[in-house]
C-alpha cells in the first residue's frame, strides 16, 4: 500500500505550532483565573489607608483582628471599627493640642484621634456632634453646621426615604437630657421612631421579646437585653500577640452614655424592608436585626462614614485631603463642654440580664501573622 510521504509546508507547519500554543496559553489562563479567583484578599481593588499612628492599630488590632482572620471561623460579633482605615492620618483643628490640630482617623464605625502626644487614644464624639450640628474643634469650642439628614441604619437615604436621619434624633434627643424617662425594666420595647422624629407605639413588635433591662442613671435612658448583654459580652480579643478570651469592649469610652431610648425602625437593608431595633449613644449606635443570621444580627452603624460624608462631603472609598481644614458654616461659637462621662458605668438592672454562657474557645494555633504595623 502506497504511503503518502508528503512533508508538511513550512506555513502549515508554523499555523499547527501557534494552534498549539495558543492552547496550552489558554489551559494555563484558564488555570490561573480559577486559582486566583479564589483568593481575592491577594488581589485587592485599590490599597487601603495604613494606620496612621500604632497605637491605633493596637486599638483595632484587640478587637477586630480576630474578627478578620478567616482561621478563628465566624465570631459571633461584627466589626467594632471596620476592616481598614477608612481614611489617612488627618490633622484637625484642636484649640487644646500642640499647633492647634490633633491627629485623628476614620474608620466606618468612628474616629480614634490622639490630642496630646503621648496620650492613649480616644474616641471621637461623632453622635453627639452630628445631632447637635455642631463640629467640636476645642474642649469648649465649636463650629455650627446643620444636622446631616443622613439615614441612621441601613441603605442611603436616597433610597430609604423612610429612615429615621440624624435630623429626626433632635426631636427626642435635644436639649440633652431634656426627659429623664422612667424605668421600664421587664417591659417588652414596641416604641418606633419615624423619619419626622415621632415616636408611636406598635404591639406588633411584641414579637420579638426583646425587653427593658437596664437603666443608665447619668443620662436617665433605658437600655434593653440585647445591647446590655452586647456591651458586657467577653469573646476573644488579641492582645500582647495572643489571641485571649476576655471582655470585649470598655464599654463607656468605645461607645458613650446612651443618650436616646431605644426605638425601632422600619427601613431598607439591601434593598429589603426589615425591623432594625437602634438605640442612641454619645458615640456610636448600636443596631439589633433580628431577621439577620445570629452572627450580624448586633452591629455598629457606620457613623465613621456618615462623620466624613457630613464634614468633608467624601463618599466611602473617597480620601479627604490629609491636611483638609474643614470649612466652618457659621463662627466657632464658645460652648459649654457636653456632659462627661461618669468614670464607672452606673448601669442598674431593672431585670435579670442574661448572662453570655458560650464557652472559651481552644487557644488558635499556627495562625499566620497579620501584615505588622509598619
């Protein structure tokens, strides 16, 4: 039988070899998009702001380190501050510190901020100063603006036209202290508070049980189960480059007198219309959605976010300029400073508190480093 010896030419000889590689580029590509689509804190969409001083890395480090490393599994808290800085190192003007400004940065949840070198680091007043529209730029000094019409709790505004904003609190906030409700401690909380800052009472919220247990005597508000048992929790926190179990926040200096009773509120959580529970504190407010997964449920609202929209008019993902000086909208007026915080919480329970009975977990081991503070 004849044999067909004809030699391929080289033009045919040069397509098979780029057919060739073409596929073995493509295997390989295809290779590297399945590998690294399943790594994506190596890729990152644009870099996040370092810290800008260590000490506030320690403070974030101790609570939301471990709430960030995917080897300890799912805790059953959120973010106390946020994944990263959600700004530089800012300068702002400060008549008590050295050249009038004192170093701050912002996270979702608030602001740290440094006024006197060597000092710890404090927490910023943002609740406060958002309601009062007042920008606190000395112990007794303060620059007028008006209060953010931004929602408390959930989507943007824009799209949750029926959230109550910083706005509405000035009706049942300001003056501070103006009522000194009394206690309710075993009373079943179904109070509401609507965007125009009304506050009716709706039985259907019986139905999640959530009840009066505590009462803060300095500010005379009451608080229920689920956020004093939240400020009480002990989990793990990471401290002296261990992981602990302790508890977790220092409660008055992270997060300030309640300055609000608890309300609920109807708003849009992704697009989706949900019971949140809110209460109002001197520095951050605290959020119960009972219709999230037992892991999200209690969370912080981003008033970080809200202070750097309201002040700098940046939206998240945008920096403000690290030497910005924020433009007053009336003069800095002298004011009485706000009232302090007592030095011991004074928290009386009305009611038995549930006592957190989840046991310590093992001590995590071979857990890879987090990035360290440069």
């Amino acid at each position: 039988m004849a044999t067909n010896t004809t030699q391929p030419t080289p033009a045919a000889a040069h397509t098979g070899s780029r057919l060739l590689w073409s596929g073995i580029l493509f295997v390989m590509g295809l290779a590297g998009f399945v590998l690294f689509s399943n790594l994506p804190s190596l890729l990152p969409v644009q870099a996040q702001p370092d810290f800008a001083d260590e000490a506030m890395y320690q403070e974030w480090e101790r609570v939301d380190r471990p709430v960030a490393e995917d080897n300890l599994g799912p805790l059953p808290r959120s973010w106390t501050w946020g994944p990263h800085p959600l700004s530089d190192g800012l300068q702002e003007p400060f008549t008590e510190s050295p050249g009038g400004t004192r170093l701050v940065q912002y996270f979702d949840k608030g602001r740290m901020e440094i006024t006197l070198p060597g000092e710890p680091v404090s927490y910023g007043l943002l609740v406060n100063e958002m309601i009062q529209g007042r920008i606190q730029i000395g112990a007794d000094a303060f620059e007028e603006r008006e209060a953010p019409e931004i929602a408390l709790v959930g989507d943007p505004i824009e799209h949750n036209a029926n959230a109550p904003t910083y706005r509405s609190l000035q009706a049942v906030v300001l003056p501070l202290n103006r009522d000194r409700p009394p206690g309710r401690g075993g009373q079943v909380v179904i109070s509401m508070l609507d965007r125009e800052g009304n506050v009716v009472d709706n039985p259907d919220l019986a139905q999640y049980d959530i009840i009066y247990d505590a009462y803060e005597e300095d500010t005379g508000h009451n608080l229920p189960n689920v956020f004093s048992n939240y400020l009480s929790w002990y989990g793990m926190v990471y401290e002296n480059g261990v992981y602990t179990w302790e508890k977790v926040f220092e409660w008055e200096k992270l997060v300030g007198l309640p300055i609000s009773e608890p309300y609920w509120t109807r708003v849009k959580v992704g697009t989706v219309e949900k019971d949140v529970l809110f209460q109002v504190f001197q520095r951050r407010i605290l959020t119960y959605s009972p219709s999230e997964d037992v892991y999200s449920q209690l969370a912080m609202s981003n008033v970080g976010q809200h202070y750097l929209e309201w002040r700098y008019g940046v939206q998240p993902g945008e920096q403000p300029d690290p030497q910005a000086t924020p433009q007053p909208v009336g003069d800095a007026t002298e004011t009485p400073a706000l009232p302090e915080a007592s030095p011991e919480p004074t928290l009386t329970p009305d009611a038995p508190v549930v006592t957190p009975t989840r046991q310590p977990r093992p001590q995590p081991s071979n857990i890879p480093d987090l990035p360290t503070f440069p």
